[in-house]
C-alpha cells in the first residue's frame, strides 16, 4: 500500500513512489537494453558476413589474373615457334645444307646447287633458298677446310688452292673467303712441290726440266719458282 503521510494543513496524502522506483519503469529499461543489444549483436554478424565477400573478391581477382598469366604464357610460346608453319620439304632442306656444311665444309652456292642438283637433293629452289637463308655456318672456316684438304691430299699450291676455291667446278667460295683460307692455312708449299714432282717423275716418266716447268705453268701445278726448284733439286 501506498504510503500516507500529514499535510500542513492536518490532512492525511498518500506519498508518490518516484519514477525510477515503479515497476513499469524497469519493464521499459529492460525492453531498451534488449533492443539495444540485439542491434550490436546484428550489426557485428554483419560485419562479419560481409568480410568473406571481400576475400572471395580478391581470390577471383587473384584466379582472374592467373588465367590470364597463363593465357599470356601461352601465347608467347606458341609465338615463339615459327618453325612450325615451315613444311616439311624446307626442313629437309635444311637439314641436307647443316650436313653438307659440317662433313663436306661446302660454300654456300656449292650447298645450293647441290641440293637442286637432279643428282643431288633435288629440292624445290624455294626449299634451297630457304635453307641457305636459315643455315648457320661459318664460311671462312669451311673455306679454310677445304684448302686444308687440297694441300693434305692433293699437295697443291697456295695459287692452285686459292683458284680451286672460287672456281665454279671447284669450291664456289667467295674471293674474300678463299683469301681467308690462303691468309690462315699452314702448309710447307715446298713439301708440296716435292710431292707433285715425284708425281710427275713416277706416273708420267718426265725428265727434270719438264718436271720442273709443270710445276711453275699456270696452267700446271702453279708453285713458285723456288718451289719448284726445291722439289726438282730434291728428287731421288
């Protein structure tokens, strides 16, 4: 019951519970903070669910940008293969020229026209073309190769090995890649000389003057003067 107390006035009043103390005030109090601390509670779970949508963003950002890495490589390696719109005939061709310049160490026009050669590659001049264009070789030194051989095996002279080299029926090389060869071959051109002259002597039964004359006549074995008198002085 409410509480009554006297007034100035001698009459009985009840007394007035304050606000803070009535039962609808805390039913109301409670009712607030629930509200409130659903409302912290939401807004958290959102927060939350909202953070795997970002990673998934940068993982299909991620996955985006490796298919295109990939895609890029791809593309640079299929680039990088031109060899692949090159028939068949031209890679043979080609083939033939590497192994005509690495065992036979052939010029450049004497690798062309053997492999057009009917009695040769007979290749397309297209195919041929393609692999003296294609062909890494260096010339010089096949140049010096092939003069090495004529001086070994056929003991020639340094002016007979230069001619043999540009001829037409002969090397095909370059005056410039014969001049390199004839520049850097080690040769004893009186060595040489020596052996045509017994040549001469034995095969063909020549006296020493025509011995001697042979072996200087352009149109023979090309040695010097001193060359041939060497190998003429030197005969058994």
């Amino acid at each position: 019951m409410a509480k009554r107390v006297r007034g100035e006035d001698g009459k009985m009043y009840k007394v007035k519970k304050p606000f803070y103390k009535r039962v609808w005030f805390w039913v109301l109090a409670i009712i607030f903070i629930a509200i409130v601390g659903n409302g912290l509670s939401g807004g958290n779970n959102d927060s939350a669910a909202e953070k795997p949508s970002n990673s998934s963003s940068v993982a299909d950002k991620s996955t985006d940008s490796s298919i295109k890495e990939e895609s890029s490589s791809t593309v640079v390696e299929k680039e990088s293969k031109p060899e692949d719109n090159v028939s068949s005939e031209f890679k043979s061709a080609l083939n033939q020229a590497k192994s005509y310049s690495d065992t036979m160490h052939m010029s450049k026009q004497g690798i062309y026209d053997q492999l057009v050669s009917e009695y040769g590659g007979q290749f397309q001049p297209d195919a041929a073309q393609y692999a003296i264009d294609n062909i890494q070789a260096d010339w010089n030194a096949n140049a010096l190769e092939q003069a090495e051989s004529y001086s070994d095996s056929m003991h020639m002279s340094k002016q007979g090995i230069y001619d043999q080299l540009i001829s037409e029926n002969g090397g095909q090389f370059t005056a410039e890649e014969a001049q390199y060869a004839i520049d850097n071959i080690k040769a004893d051109w009186n060595a040489n000389a020596l052996e045509q002259a017994k040549s001469y002597q034995e095969s063909m039964s020549m006296s020493p003057e025509g011995i001697r004359d042979q072996l200087v006549s352009e149109h023979g074995g090309q040695f010097t003067q001193e060359e041939a008198d060497y190998a003429v002085n030197n005969l058994d």
